[in-house]
C-alpha cells in the first residue's frame, strides 16, 4: 500500500512514525510550509522536512491549505492526521483504497474543531480517539478503530494532546490494514451529531468571576499548544499559564471581589475566582512587570 500522509502539526507525528516502523510505504507527506504555518497560526505546527528527511520521505510543502492534485504522486490510502480542513472529494477519492482521518471525541458529539480543548472545558472524564473513512463532512464517518483516552485533573491541552496524538498512532495500523480488507467500519450516529465550533485566540480570555474549579479548567485547556490563557491587569496583558486551586478556607473574611489579588506568594500570587482563591503558580505579564497586593485582572481593557 502507498500511503499519502497529510499533516502539518504534532499530533500527526506519532502515526507518521508508527507507520514507518510498521513497514508501511510513506510515498509522501503534504504539509504547510512553516510561513504558512505562521500565518494560519497551527497549533504545535511542524515543519515536516526535519522529521521526514531521518526517512527518506518525500516532502510536499503549500503556502496555503489548498491540496493540490497536480502534486500528489499515485497512492493507494490517504491518511490525515494534524490537518485543520476539510479534504476535498475529488482528492480523497483518488486513493485506490481509501482514505481515513483521525479525530477525538465522544462520536457522533464534539465533530468539528479544537476537541482537546473542548473536552477539558466541558469537564469529560475521558475521549475517544477514532480512525474513520473521510466524508465530506468534518469527522463523521464510518469508525474503523477506537481508543478512550483518560483526561485526568491533572491534563493540561498539551499533555491530553500527547496523549492523544500517541493512541492515534497506535490505531493508525491497524485501521488502515481494515480498510485495505474492505471492513465497512462502525457509522456514526449522525442524527444526533453535535459539532463542536472553532475556538480562536481571543477565546483564551479568562473570566475571574467563574468558580475555582472552572476557571483552573479554564487555564488547563487554553494551554500550549493553543493560545495561552490571559487577562488584563490595569490594561496590560497577563499571561495565565498554570493556575490551581489555593484553599478555600482562606480569604473568607475579606469582600469576594473576583480577579482581586489576595497575597504574593514565592510561587506565585494569590487571587480571587468567583468562588475562593486561586493559585497563579505560572504566570507573567508579556513584557514583564510585578503584580501588586490589590491590583485586579479584569477581562479586557475597558472599564470591566
């Protein structure tokens, strides 16, 4: 089998390298070129040349997420993993097998955009990593390999990201030998189909008045490698890296004024969420400052 391997990020990197360990035949990686990755601001981008020149595999790098046929050279499976766009049909169908992607969630619920990040918003306990045969629709078809992956407290997006990236490559052999066998895969349930929507840079705007629990959440998801959590301390930008719960049975006799800052600490400083203090044990402001006793994170730069 010649396999295509699309990809221009991290968590492709995995399947990539458990594929060419298998044996599989790797004819070429299609990528993005690391301007590109620049300018389209790709989560954990790659540049493939690095990985693929130890390989011996062919590059094809685009200034642009637009696959170009006339580049492809013959294969028998596409494989994309670490893609943010739809492939189109006239490409996927020219795979003389098929064509798979690779995508986390709780099928047919979290299709769609950023599921690393959902998932730990939304407080799951778990996700599934899934190999499914491309559609035109984003990650809603037929599942030809399956792994729960555990999201524990103690995951931030870029642990959860290994995490999955690496279950992928695990699943990745496998499904594709059910592929070239002609299986039919599992479908998806798609009446109850609930994409997750995009997640862009200015969502990794903190809110203070959330509870200590969801706001901690909130700074585990928006982690590297995705836009880092911040806030505004008089209207200069604080980064928001690594936040934990402190003790809720401190600070219950001062007014509850969230985003207010509590106490300095060697770790870090203390401040009120909406329901007890928080711990910034990774943090700063973007051009370096100090923070002050008294100062409040606010949302934006206003009068919030």
């Amino acid at each position: 089998m010649r396999i295509l391997y699309i990809s221009t990020s991290q968590n492709g990197l995995p399947g990539l390298k458990r594929l060419c360990a298998d044996g599989f035949e790797i004819v070429s990686v299609y990528s993005l070129t690391p301007n590109a990755g620049a300018k389209y601001e790709v989560p954990g981008y790659v540049d493939m040349n690095r990985v693929c020149n130890r390989y011996g595999i062919p590059v094809i790098l685009s200034n642009d997420y637009l696959v170009r046929a006339n580049l492809l050279p013959d294969f028998d499976v596409l494989v994309v993993n670490g893609w943010s766009r739809l492939i189109p049909e006239d490409i996927y169908i020219r795979a003389s097998i098929g064509a798979v992607g690779v995508h986390a969630g709780h099928p047919p619920t979290g299709l769609g955009r950023a599921p690393i990040v959902w998932n730990i918003l939304l407080g799951h306990s778990d996700l599934e990593v899934y190999v499914f045969k491309l559609t035109p629709t984003a990650d809603n078809g037929a599942i030809l390999g399956r792994r729960t992956v555990q999201i524990s407290a103690y995951d931030n997006a870029q642990l959860l990201y290994e995490k999955v990236a690496f279950a992928a490559g695990e699943l990745l052999p496998s499904a594709i030998k059910a592929l070239s066998s002609g299986t039919e895969g599992q479908a998806q349930e798609l009446e109850f189909a609930k994409p997750y929507p995009k997640r862009v840079a200015s969502d990794s705007l903190a809110d203070f008045s959330l509870s200590a629990e969801n706001l901690c959440r909130f700074v585990r998801a928006q982690s590297a490698p995705y836009p880092t959590a911040f806030a505004f301390v008089n209207d200069l930008r604080y980064e928001l890296r690594t936040v934990i719960p402190f003790d809720s049975h401190s600070f219950r006799d001062v007014p509850r004024v969230p985003g207010e800052v509590l106490a300095l600490l060697p770790s870090g400083p203390v401040v009120m969420s909406g329901t007890s203090a928080v711990w910034i044990v990774d943090g700063g402001f973007e051009g370096g400052g100090e923070l002050e006793i008294g100062d409040r994170f606010r949302l934006g730069t206003g009068s919030r």
